[in-house]
C-alpha cells in the first residue's frame, strides 16, 4: 500500500483526484494536500479514506511534513503561479530529498514544443531530478468556461480572449480526475512516459459560443482581442501579471500552432467516452445565466 500526496486538493482537478480515488476503490493511502485544514474538512468530509495535511506551493516550510512519509505525488501548478524557480525548484527539491521517486505531474497538452508555458518548465525539473515521473498532459479543460471566463460571461455576457479563431481541443476535469487516478493506482504501468489526454471535438470559441447559446436563455458572444488589449482589460480588473501572462500564452499561442492531435487514452483505459462540449453545457448550464 502505498501513501498518495495530492497537491491543489480543494481545487476542481485535485478534488476530482480524490473524488474518483475515494469512488474506486483505491487500496492506498489518500494524503489531501491543503492550506487551512479546518476549511477543508467540511469539504472532504465524505471522504473516508482521505487524510489531510497542510501544504501551500508558496510557504516552503510546509513541504517537509507534507511530504513525510510519502511514495507517490499528484503535482499540479496552481494557475497564479508563473515563476517556476522560486516557487517549484525547492519544492522538486524537497520531493527528491523525501526519496518521493513517483510523480504525476498535471501537465498540458503541447507543453513539450512551448518553451515558455511553465508547465514546460516544470516538466524539464522534474526530469532533471532525475524523479520517475508520468506527465498527464491534457487538453483545455471545458471548466474554464465555469472558473476563469465565468465572470465575463456572467456581467459582460461575453467571453473576451485572444484566441481568434484557433482551435481547442475540450475536456472535462471529471474526466482528467478518473484519468489521474488510475495512474497514481497504477503508476509502475505508466512510469516515465506522457500522455495526451482530450476529448473527442476541436473547436474554437466562436463554435463554443453558439453551443451555449443553443442551450442558455441569456446569450454570450466571443470577443477576440489583441494580447495587449487583453492585458490591459485584465489589469485594470485586478487580475495579477503572472496569470495574465499565462492566459495570453494558452489562449494566444494555439493561433500559430496545429490544431490540437485528438487522443483515445481515456476511453482506452475506462472504456468510456470522454464528456462532450454540449453535454457539459447541458450539465452545467444552470452556472452561465
């Protein structure tokens, strides 16, 4: 039995970890990585098997203990973290001193060809530690239009980003969660490779647009604007300079780049298809008014 770290554990993809860990069956041991345990022990709950532990990416004094103990780590970079060396080097560090030899890093389709995304980064520092590793790379997550572009939506009735008329390949987190658990169950079967994981639809965000407002009372139209104008909109929201930078990188980049290789690992490894962009409108439709 081993004893399973999951990082960014109040989060949508960390808690869908735990979520499908605690739903299958898992014969491991969960350690819920959080900054406050008392907040977060409402949230787990109902989750037997789920211990919790204090962790923040940002108070390097919480690696040690968190990491006591450990064998596997489910790693991810929270969005407002940009700046790879100050943050993640010591925490890389700290997983090798601990002898943490497994880890799943939640990367991001294409991060091997952009140098300057950080999950890149993170990816080469993983490698460079000379950590066995499986790197779940998966494409753009369908709760961005619930997260991250849900405030526009709702005050603006639009969706503003420089993405133009690139394609994006969408999947849901619940898949990415089912997906990352079967590889911390089962690391040894996957161990130094990376996956792709998507859905099964390409689509840029104009399509998108009309599939929501197919399904919504209020309609939403897609803005495409510059990266500069993008950046001073943002700023002037208050959003902070690293996760500007990072949006324009994910939502500007993809205009110059293929469109999006489609992969058949999830139904693969659960004989399920993954969620379609219209069944998560339908699902989640009730958020977008």
């Amino acid at each position: 039995m081993k004893k399973i770290l999951i990082t960014g554990a109040t989060g949508n993809v960390g808690f869908e970890v735990i979520r499908f860990l605690e739903k299958n069956g898992t014969p491991n041991t969960i350690i819920a990585g959080v900054r406050n345990i008392e907040k977060a022990k409402n949230l787990f709950k109902d989750f037997p098997k789920t211990c919790l532990v204090r962790f923040d990416f940002e108070q390097p004094e919480t690696f040690d203990n968190a990491l006591k103990g450990i064998d596997t780590i489910f790693l991810l970079r929270p969005p407002h973290i940009a700046d790879i060396e100050k943050y993640f080097r010591p925490l890389i560090q700290k997983i090798k001193e601990h002898k943490v030899n497994e880890v799943v890093f939640l990367s991001v389709q294409g991060a091997e060809k952009s140098k300057v995304i950080p999950h890149n980064k993170i990816e080469k520092l993983i490698q460079e530690y000379k950590l066995d590793y499986v790197f779940l790379r998966p494409s753009y997550f369908m709760q961005n239009l619930t997260t991250t572009l849900l405030k526009d939506i709702k005050t603006k009735r639009q969706i503003i980003l420089p993405s133009g008329r690139a394609k994006f390949n969408w999947i849901d987190i619940e898949n990415i969660g089912e997906t990352a658990a079967v590889l911390l169950n089962k690391f040894s079967e996957f161990r130094n490779r990376a996956i792709e994981l998507t859905g099964y639809e390409n689509l840029d965000f104009y399509k998108v647009v009309d599939l929501l407002n197919a399904s919504i009372k209020r309609p939403v139209r897609f803005s495409s604007v510059s990266p500069f104008e993008f950046y001073r909109i943002k700023k002037k929201e208050g959003m902070i300079k690293g996760m500007i930078i990072v949006m324009i990188m994910l939502h500007f980049l993809p205009r110059f780049q293929k469109e999006p290789v489609i992969s058949d690992f999830y139904e693969k490894i659960t004989g399920k298809k993954p969620t379609g962009i219209s069944e998560f409108i339908e699902r989640e439709k009730i958020k977008f008014e």
